[in-house]
C-alpha cells in the first residue's frame, strides 16, 4: 500500500475510533469481576499496526491479513495481544467465560477435555510402556493395564 492510502486508511480509522463514543456503554462487554480487571489493559478500543481497529465489534478489515491472506502470508502476523481486545474479545460471550470472569465459577475439567474420551499423552502416563493402548471388553477406555 503506498503512503497516501495508508495516511488515508488511519485517518478513517482514527475517525471510526473517535466516533465509538464512550467505552463503558459498549452493550457487549461482560461485567468483570474486580479480580479481573487489574491490569488487564485500555478499555478503549484501538488501532493496531496494521491499521485495523480492535474493540469496534467489526470483525472483516480490508486492512486485515485475513482479508489479504496468501500461501506466502506468515500465520504468526495473526498473533499477540494487537489483536485481542482485553475487555471486548467476541470469546468473552461464552457460557463457561461468563460464569469465570463474571461469577468466579471456575470451570470443570481441563481445558479441550472429553467427557468420554482419555486424550492425555500416553508418555505421561504413570505405566506407560511404548505401546499403544489396546481396547477391549475389560479395558473399554483404552487404559493401561496395571503391571
């Protein structure tokens, strides 16, 4: 992008910032607990080095890499706090990141976990052996038989 386009483009986006107005009456930000909100970061939303604007609720940018996404594109451009919003991520919505960061309510299992299913690394498992597990009608979950 050549540099009048990009002044152009972080002129509209410092315009579409300064339009959002007051940043505590966002309808889609949860109510954090207080434990929660000590150093978490700007409530404002912002403009990251690519011009696009985090916290605004617009999730498609013509700036964005998204947008502009190639087979040469490296992923990890994609990554880091420039674009998460502390308080205003879209992942903030869920069932179980309300009840923890609205309720405390810590939640149940580990993170990724199935309830039927035992997807732990079997190198870390107490009688791991090199081999893989086996099921069968006394071992339906796929465990190592004690030794």
């Amino acid at each position: 992008m050549d540099l009048e386009k990009w002044m152009q483009h972080k002129k509209e986006a410092e315009d579409r910032l300064a339009s959002l107005g007051d940043e505590a009456l966002d309808p889609y930000e949860i109510n954090f607990r207080p434990e929660f909100e000590q150093g978490r970061g700007p409530k404002k939303a912002f403009m990251n080095e690519f011009g696009v604007v985090i916290g605004d609720h617009e999730y498609e940018s013509e700036h964005s890499p998204l947008q502009q996404w190639s087979k040469e594109t490296d992923p990890s451009i994609m990554s880091g706090d420039q674009w998460v919003h502390a308080y205003k991520d879209i992942g903030f919505q869920t069932e179980e990141n309300r009840d923890y960061f609205e309720k405390g309510i810590v939640p149940q299992g580990g993170m990724f976990m199935h309830p039927d299913k035992d997807v732990a690394y079997e190198s870390n498992l107490e009688h791991y052996d090199g081999e893989p597990q086996q099921e069968d009608e006394h071992n339906l979950k796929g465990d190592r038989p004690k030794k």
